[in-house]
C-alpha cells in the first residue's frame, strides 16, 4: 500500500485540532491501520502525545526553518513506516510569517507543496450557518489549498449539525465528522502548552476515550479515502544541525525534556552517541562524553530541586574545564547565577554563566529565531545560520557580564536583543536550533 496524507488544521489554536488528531490517530490504529502523527511548526508537546497514541516517534514538519530538502527527507521516513501520515497544524491553517513563498511556517505550506487535503476543524458553538461561511474562506483563500471535508466540533444538538450541514452542501464541502459538546474531552494546559504527554498518570485512558469519541463521530473510512498518496521520498536524506560531539550527555527529566526528535535522529545517523542523565535525580554529566546538552523544559518549576542538586551543579563545573556545554531556553536559564521562581524567591544555579533570569516578572517571547554564529562552537563555525524557535515567559532580570553568543533577528530580518551567552567552554541562549539554514 502507497503511504497517504492529509493535514488537521482549524480557523484558529483552541479549536480542538489535538484532541481530534489524538482520536483520529488512536481510532486508525485500532483499525489496524499503521499510523504515523507529524506536528507543523516548532512544538515540543503534541509529538509527544503522537507518538504515545501512535506507538511511533512524533517528528516535526516546519516549512520556515527547516530547509526543504529536510522536510522531505522527514516524510520519506515516516511514509516508509506507516499506511497514513497525519500532520497536525498549529494555530490557523494559514498562520506563518511573511517572506518567501512556501517557507512561511503555516500548515497551509505544507499542503500546497504536498498535495495534501486538509480536514478543517471547526469549533461552531456559538454559530450555525456562519460556521459553512468560514468554511468557504478557508476552501477558497489559496487555490494550491484543498479542503477535503470538515468536522464540527462542540456540536450543540442534532439541530444544530442540521443547521450547519444543510448550509455546507451547495458548497460541496463534506462534513466527515461531528462531535458534541464534551467538556471532558480536554486535555490539561499550563503556560507553555498542554501539560506534557509524560505528567499523566492517566494518559492510556485519555486516549483511548479520545479514540472512542473518534469512532463514534468521525467517519474514518471516508477521512482515509479522502487522504492523498504520499510522493515517493524514500530516497531523501538531509541533516538538520551539525552534531555537536561523538558521546553527548543530554539532560533528560521532567525539568529537560524539549528536544527535537529529527535532532537526535541526526545525531544517532551521524554515529553519536547519546547519553541520557537526569540533573532532577541529583546526576552529574557522564564523564566519558565530549559535550554537555542542556535543552529547554520547565526549570522555573523544579528551581528548588535543581539548587539543591549540588552533585549535578559540581559535576557540570568540572565537565565545562574541558568540555562544552550548551543550555537551550530553560538550559540556558539554569546555566546562569540565578534563577527566580514564579512567587519571586531566588534559587541559585550552576553560575556558569553571569546572567540570571525570573519567572516572576513573566512576559512572552514568541518567535521565529535566525542565528549567526559569533565563534566556532558545536552547533557550527563562527558565522554559520541556524535557524529556530523562541518561546518563553522568563525574563533577563541580570544580563551579567559574558560575551554574547550569536547574532539573532527575527523571521522578517529585524535584530532581537536577546542574543544569549558565552563564556569559555559554555555557552547559552533562549532560542531553540531546529536546523541549518538552506
């Protein structure tokens, strides 16, 4: 069987396009379907709660950084291992930044250059007719885009899809699922996002009521008729960031958990080896390894934890004399003097870095990242690109005294004043990598 593919996207975030993917993706395994679930945009969360309705790694598809060739490869794989794709999109199907056509980070990219229908979720309490009008903008906005069928989510009545779906046949756009009102079919979210696939003690049995909601209320048969054949790629390889080392220690806990799986992949193919340690469980970096990754995660919730965890914060001194160390967002934040909690009490941290951060004074930093290189250093040489991803509510409260690490704008080219840290052997930023520019 040729692997297929569509894209679930919505007019807008909050629209249910997660719980309906996690419920598509549970309902088509349990069909004996061989599902695999990809996340437009830069997400760390829902592949998470894709690959545990999925039983498969969840990866991410961003058409903004990553270069082309990379999302090729990207598909080629998960096509090679599955008899559908599912691609989630983030916010509003049309939603990126403008530049260059096809590299705007929206879902829609990815639809336009793949040939994937796309079924739009649509969140119609509060509207009847009106929901079909919406419907019609979106089938009609970009001629590359296809609407295959929708679904109407937080139904009110039988009347009410009545309503909706009477209004939606003139315009030949099938309704392929409605789903009721349930203010149960949620999942928990904090400030960054939902709270993650890992936290729940429930999460099995979340899911399997998500994929029960499914088979009672999507007509499955006609969304997989409706998904399009995938282009072969099978042959497609292209790596996203250089690797950094040949044995690498990962942080990797509840506090570090925001890593890339096409990252680690690279990583892997490149012949590095990753060793996991857990600063949470008090463990130093291993010692046998050549380089230090500390990724982004939730340190502003276990600062107390991480400030006592002084055979962690000992042993990543002596690994920084002769190795690098690099901190990606929360990272970064535990890399420097101190770091402030969201009731404002201060918690020291490895002080490898001069900067400190707060919780407590929370403003939102949300973006695309292009960064320059300003020295050599694992992800590259000094004036080489990354592009990434900036999403955050901590603040600089202490800017400290070390050199900055990169040269950073944002996806329209205009400078960001946070260009994160370098000192010796240690460096540090808010932005996450995600790949090589092109």
């Amino acid at each position: 069987m040729t692997a297929r593919g569509l894209i679930v996207s919505a007019p807008r975030s909050s629209s249910g396009k997660t719980t309906v993917t996690l419920g598509l993706l549970g309902a088509l395994r349990r069909k004996g379907i061989a599902v695999r679930a990809a996340k437009s945009g830069p997400d760390y969360i829902d592949p998470a709660f894709h690959a545990a309705a999925t039983a498969q790694k969840g990866v991410n598809l961003d058409s903004w950084a990553m270069p082309p060739a990379a999302i090729e490869a990207l598909i080629g794989e998960a096509a090679q291992a599955s008899d559908v794709l599912v691609i989630e999109g983030a916010m509003g199907l049309f939603d990126g930044v403008p530049g260059v056509p096809g590299r705007s980070g929206a879902a829609s990219d990815l639809a336009a250059r793949f040939a994937l229908p796309v079924l739009l979720i649509l969140d119609v309490s509060g509207q009847s007719q009106s929901a079909a009008a919406v419907a019609a903008g979106f089938a009609s906005f970009d001629p590359k885009v296809r609407v295959g069928g929708v679904v109407l989510n937080k139904l009110g009545s039988d009347r009410h899809r009545t309503l909706i779906a009477d209004a939606l046949k003139p315009l030949g756009i099938p309704v392929l699922g409605a789903i009721p009102r349930d203010d149960k079919m949620v999942l928990p979210e904090r400030h960054l996002g939902l709270v993650q696939a890992g936290e729940h003690v429930n999460l099995d049995a979340r899911l399997a009521s998500f994929a029960e909601m499914a088979a009672r209320h999507l007509d499955l048969d006609a969304i997989m008729a409706m998904a399009a054949p995938l282009p072969d790629l099978s042959s497609s390889t292209a790596p996203t960031l250089k690797t950094p080392g040949q044995r690498i220690a990962l942080a990797s806990d509840a506090t570090f958990s925001f890593v890339y799986a096409h990252v680690l992949d690279d990583w892997r193919r490149s012949g590095a080896e990753i060793v996991p340690f857990s600063p949470l469980r008090d463990e130093a970096p291993p010692d046998h390894c050549d380089v230090c990754w500390l990724p982004g995660g939730y340190p502003e919730l276990h600062a107390g934890a991480l400030a006592a965890a002084q055979r962690f914060k000992d042993g990543l001194k002596e690994f920084s004399r002769t190795r690098p160390v690099h901190g990606e967002c929360g990272g970064y934040m535990v890399l420097g003097e101190g770091l402030e909690d969201a009731s404002g009490t201060r918690h020291a941290m490895a002080g490898l870095l001069s900067h400190a951060t707060s919780f407590a004074k929370r403003r939102l930093h949300l973006g695309y990242r292009q960064a320059r290189l300003l020295a050599d250093h694992p992800l590259g040489a000094a004036g080489d690109v990354v592009r990434g991803h900036e999403f955050h509510h901590a603040s600089i409260i202490d800017k400290g005294s070390d050199e900055p690490f990169v040269e950073v704008t944002d996806a329209q080219g205009k400078p960001v004043v946070e260009t994160g840290s370098r000192r010796e052997l240690v460096s540090g930023t808010f932005f996450h990598a995600i790949a090589r520019e092109s």
